[in-house]
C-alpha cells in the first residue's frame, strides 16, 4: 500500500474513535505518532553509523519496543500504557547527559501533546499502519514528505489552524530571492510548521551542499520560534523528517514575549524568512516589551520591529505583511519610517487577494530589505493571477512558475538592470514621506477599463431590474400553483 492510502487508512480509522474532534484533533494525534516513529527510525540509523550513540527516548518507550509488533499490546492496556506511563514519562524526560538537545526536543514536543483516542484496539490498528512507513528508506521518506506537506496544507481546514500555513509557492519564491548559504545564520521567529526553514535547507542542498561539513554548517544556522503547540510539534517532525539531527533550534516559546532591549548583537542574523501572524492581537502586556513609539497590540506589527532589530549589518529579510500595514497610520507609520531609515527596502512584490484563498481573502505583500543602508528607491512589483483564472483556489493555487515573469526582471543577485513595465514601477524615497509613509501605492501603468457612458449604464441598468422582476413573477407563480395541489 502507498503512502498516501496508509494516511487516508489512518485518517478513516481515527474517525471511528469518540475521542478525535475535528482536523485539528486528528493531525495532532496524527503528529506524536510520527515524531516517535521518525525518531526511532533515526536513532536505529545512527545507532549503526555511531558506535556511542545513545537514543533519547528510554528503551521501554521507544517505538520499536512497545509499537512495532503488529501483535503487541492493544485495548485497555495499550490505552493505559500511552496516558499512564508513555505520555507521563516524556512530558517529564531529564534533559542531562551527552544526548540532552535531543532529549529537550522529545520533551518539548510532548509537554502539551494530548492522546484524544478513546479506544485502544483503534489506536493499534493506527500505530500498526504508521509502522509499515520505513522512514530510512529514502523513496517511502521522499514520498511521505509530500503527504505531510498535504497533511500541513490540510491545517487549513481546521480552524484557525490555517495561520500556520503559507503556500509553498510563496515560500519558494521568498527564499529563492534571499538565496541563503550554508553559514549564514537563518532565522524565522514565527515557524509554524516550518515551512520557510524546509524551503531553505531544500535550496541550499540543490544549490551549496556538497559535503558532509556544509550540511551540518547548514543546520548548525538554523533558528525558529513557534508559540502554539500544535505546530511546534509539527515543525519539530518536519525538521526529522528533512534529515535534521538535532532540531532542538525550533523553540517552543513567543519570540515577542522577550524584552525587545534584550536581544543583543549575539543574537542578531544574516536572514529572516518569516509570514508573522496577521489580523491578530497580542495579549495584555506583550507590547510593553517594546520601545513607546513602537507599543501595539498587533502582532504583524510587533514583528516587523524585531525583524529590523534582529537583522545583522549587511543582513538581508523577505516579510509577508498584510496590506494594513501599507496603508496604515500612527505606529505603523511611526514602523515603515523606522524601516526605512535603517534598511534599504529594495523590493515589494504585491499579491492579489486569492493567494490565501479561502482561508483568507486579504492583500498581501512580500517585503525584500537588507539592513545598513537607508532606502534611496523602492521597486515595487505586481503580481497578477496567472491567465486564463480569476483567481487563485484550493483547486488551482498559486505556483512557482508562476513567479518567473517577476524573478527575470528581478536582475539578479545585485538587482541591475530592472526597468519599468506595466507590472513593476519604482518610487523614490521622497514621494514616499510626502506620502506620509503611506506604502499602499497601487500600480501607475495600469490601464483603467473604459467606463461606458451614464445613459448606457443607466439603460443596462433598468433592463437587468425589470429582469429579475419577471423572475420573481415566474417564481411567485410556480409557488402558488404547488400550493394551490
């Protein structure tokens, strides 16, 4: 059996069990599952590669020895064993010794996972098809990554869970742009599943990585944040599944918690990679972590100014921000000056409205900024649904290729030689403060629709009334007539 049917196997028998509620439930049973198994595969690998390696999981809990046997526990005794003593136990591992990053990542993944399957013999038959996935076998991994990029994608339908989701093709595009190298110091402060950090270690093995040492000069640059549960233990699973040993750099923990003044030169990066959460608000007290001009309770907004404080001299950033942030005033204004000053923002791409579609039906834009340099001009570019679609859907979403149009004017590493056309304009840094820092600056080579003349309109107007005034005859008729039987 495939892959992708053992997942939907898995997922039609969770639907059984009273205990999962939704999506949400599901993909979070779906994910301890996997880290554990991942993890176990892992250590199996490493325990042949490295005579004195010491898995982090005790050998009573380790997935080969309680789970493996498609004849072991099962029912009541299977259930008590996973919320009595499994669950228990790694909520509370000690994190000491030779192998303790690893330790603090099965810890940090299971301190707020929860078993919601109600029935032991269900759970079996779950960890028994879980089990037929040979995660050292490099075509089944390659082929569950997809899955599992389509189980993050399917977050989206649970809830509020679609914040935690960007399209690939953005993610793509944003690191393709940045271009990060091994040794670079990469950092995304609101992860979610970590598909920026993915993204980035794909373009670095297909373009840098050649040798063992850059691949661990790679992953030894990695850094990510994510505040909620659900997708730490997502990301966490990701960064095993993409070949990483120790993603203990995926912090459990809310980057805007931490005094904005704390964080030093130690902790500045050469890259930032992030889509920050947006539309909404941080809780009582967070904004008092930052400087007075700066205090807001949006989080889009909170992020942006950490981002330019995060950044090393001659660092680079890509930001996805809502179009609010464009437009806005007061602190925002008081944000993008503040941007301004400090980075050169070479680049806005604009999005339409159905790139996040249907979870989210809101302009956004992709900032490029490097830090040390004011901004002199900014490039702004417009990115149009593909042809031949009104929009972007969960049926036709928004690809890479489509990008290509954009990164051929982009003019490479340096940006020379980008002229105007009717999708990319430049803007000075003066008409933008006589804009009042308004960045919402809408396209200035686009061709209006001609509008036909009022007495057309007007015409065109009355025929469609007196139009749906026969339909609602027609319908009031055929009403009275099924009545009247």
């Amino acid at each position: 059996m495939s892959v992708s049917n053992s997942i939907k196997t898995i997922q039609n028998i969770m639907r059984k069990d009273a205990g999962v509620d939704g999506d949400a439930q599901r993909i979070g049973q779906l994910c301890w599952m996997f880290f554990l198994k991942i993890l176990d595969d892992q250590d199996q690998e490493l325990e042949l590669l490295r005579s004195d390696y010491i898995s982090p999981v005790p050998a009573e809990f380790q997935w080969r020895n309680w789970a493996a046997d498609p004849e072991g526990i099962t029912g009541e005794t299977l259930l008590n064993f996973i919320n009595d003593e499994l669950f228990p136990e790694l909520k509370e591992l000690p994190i000491e010794g030779t192998n303790a990053p690893r330790r603090r990542v099965v810890r940090s993944v299971f301190e707020d996972a929860l078993n919601y399957m109600k029935s032991g013999q269900l759970i079996r038959q779950v960890i028994n098809k879980v089990s037929e996935i040979d995660f050292n076998d490099l075509s089944q991994r390659s082929h569950f990554g997809e899955v599992y990029e389509q189980i993050l994608n399917d977050l989206q339908n649970a809830g509020n869970a679609g914040e935690y989701y960007t399209p690939r093709a953005v993610t793509q595009f944003m690191v393709d742009r940045i271009d990060p190298k091994p040794g670079e110091s990469l950092f995304d402060p609101a992860c979610g599943t970590g598909g920026f950090l993915t993204c980035a270690m794909r373009h670095m093995r297909d373009h840098y990585v050649k040798r063992p040492e850059q691949e661990a000069e790679m992953q030894s640059g990695l850094r990510a944040v994510e505040k909620k549960p659900l997708p730490h233990m997502l990301c966490t699973t990701n960064m095993l599944l993409h070949g990483v040993e120790d993603p203990s750099f995926v912090r459990h923990d809310n980057t805007l918690a931490r005094p904005y003044i704390s964080w030093e030169q130690k902790d500045r990066v050469d890259i930032v990679l992030t889509n920050p959460p947006f539309g909404g608000k941080e809780e009582d007290g967070i904004e008092n972590n930052f400087p007075s001009n700066f205090r807001t309770k949006e989080t889009a907004d909170l992020f942006l100014a950490l981002i330019i404080r995060l950044l090393k001299k001659d660092g680079r950033a890509a930001v996805v921000l809502p179009d609010g942030t464009m437009f806005g005033d007061g602190i925002k204004n008081a944000l993008k000056e503040h941007l301004l000053e400090e980075c050169n923002l070479h680049t806005i791409v604009r999005l339409p409205n159905s790139v996040f579609k249907p979870y989210a039906s809101i302009g956004t834009n992709l900032l490029f900024f490097e830090k040390g340099e004011p901004t002199k001009d900014i490039w702004f570019y417009e990115h149009q649904v593909v042809a031949g679609q009104k929009a972007y859907s969960m049926t036709k979403p928004i690809r890479f290729a489509y990008f290509q149009d954009c990164i051929d004017w982009w003019g490479g590493e340096k940006r020379e030689g980008r002229i105007e056309n009717e999708l990319a304009w430049k803007v000075s840094i003066n008409d933008v403060k006589e804009r009042d820092f308004n960045l919402d600056i809408k396209n200035p080579n686009t061709v209006e629709a001609e509008l036909e003349d009022p007495e057309t309109l007007l015409a065109k107007l009355h025929e469609a009334e007196a139009e749906t005034a026969a339909l609602q005859d027609k319908l009031k008729s055929i009403l009275s007539e099924a009545l009247a039987r």
